[in-house]
C-alpha cells in the first residue's frame, strides 16, 4: 500500500452552496431548509467556535498517533479531510480520514465529545446523524466498512464504533433526500422538529417569523 498524507487545512477550497452537507444529515430538516433558502443563518458565539477548534485539535492528535504507530499497527492513513459529492442527489461532505489495513480501505470520522456523550456511545446510543454521515461516505467510496472514533475531551479517552455499509439503510435515506428537495423545489417547509433536551433556534425562529416567512417563499415560487 502507498503511503499518502494529505494536509489539506491550508487549502482553500470553494465549496458549491447548493449542496447540502452530508453532516448536517440527520438534524433538524427546518434548519437545513431555511439556510439552503437563504432565509435563516445560525450565528455561532465565539466560545463555540472554539469549542469547534478544539475538535480541529483533537483530530490532528489522532492523524499524528496513527502515523506513529503505523508500523506497529499496520494502520495506514491514505487520505486526510478529502471532499466527496454526490451531485445527482444533491449532497457533499469531507471524510476526516481513510486508513488501509493492507486488506481493505475504511472512513475513519473522528468525534471529539464530552464525557456525558462519551459514556452514552460507549452504550451504544450513537446519534442518528453520525449513523446518517458514515453510511453515505460509506456508499460514495464504495467501501464496506467505517469507524466512528470518539475522542473525551475530558480524559483523551478513546473508543472506537464499528460501523458497516447498510445498503437498505442508505436506500431509505437517499429518498429522504428527494423528498426533501422536491419540497425544496417546491418551497413547502418541513414539520418543526421536537427540539429535543435544548430546543431549536431554526424552528423557533420559524415559528416566531412564519407569516414572513411563508411571504417569502410565496414571492421565490411566482
């Protein structure tokens, strides 16, 4: 197997706004509807955007252990942060990582989490929305195997979550992704989520700006 790191974070790339990221699968449908439309834009407050930068942090920790270990291990890192689309239905992402065995290639996604988040994976209650990620990496690539790795913030801990490609599972998901566009098309919002344990800024700014809102997709569509 060739060995090859590609440190992409200096590359700047231009990215089709089109598209909707496949990470974002999963979530809210509100939210990915109103920015797609260009009617809502989530603000991040500086503390969280260092939180995101600490996630950065981790991920460059674990590139450098894998390559460190790699003789040892036999794990083999091929391609780093690399940009896959899908644009007959509409969707792009950046796999964080693909390793070698020397048998067969997998999407590693590194998660960095919280301790609470860390205990609750070790249980096996993995988000939907990273289940959603993995598999359509996973059927783009064409490959059969990925892992999901969950980094502690807390204690470095690690853990790894085995996930293999579900065909009947990603089916049912690219349809999802038609409806969801063909109500795009059509400009006819989804149902509110339920907001779960901290509520959802997207729905209830929908429900705070509906009229408006409504207004305005009612202008796009004439």
């Amino acid at each position: 197997m060739v060995f090859e790191y590609l440190e992409n974070n200096e590359n700047k790339k231009e990215h089709d706004e089109s598209l909707l990221s496949i990470s974002q699968l999963g979530n809210c449908k509100m939210k990915l509807f109103l920015e797609l439309k260009k009617l809502y834009k989530e603000e991040y407050s500086t503390s969280l955007k260092r939180i995101f930068r600490v996630g950065d942090a981790f991920h460059s920790l674990i590139y450098n252990e894998i390559i460190e270990k790699s003789y040892a291990s036999g794990i083999r890192i091929v391609s780093s942060e690399q940009d896959i689309s899908m644009p007959e239905k509409k969707i792009k992402g950046r796999v964080d990582c693909i390793i070698s065995d020397g048998k067969e290639l997998m999407v590693l996604d590194i998660k960095s989490c919280s301790a609470w988040s860390f205990d609750k994976y070790q249980k096996g209650e993995i988000p939907n929305n990273y289940r959603c990620q993995i598999q359509l990496y996973l059927h783009i690539l064409g490959y059969k195997k990925g892992i999901l790795l969950f980094v502690n913030k807390n204690t470095s801990k690690t853990f790894e979550y085995l996930i293999e490609y579900d065909k009947a599972f990603v089916d049912n998901l690219l349809k999802e992704i038609n409806i969801f566009y063909d109500n795009m098309e059509n400009n006819i919002p989804p149902e509110p989520c339920n907001g779960g344990e901290w509520g959802c800024k997207a729905c209830e700014y929908f429900e705070k700006n509906k009229e408006e809102i409504l207004n305005k997709l009612k202008e796009i569509k004439s």
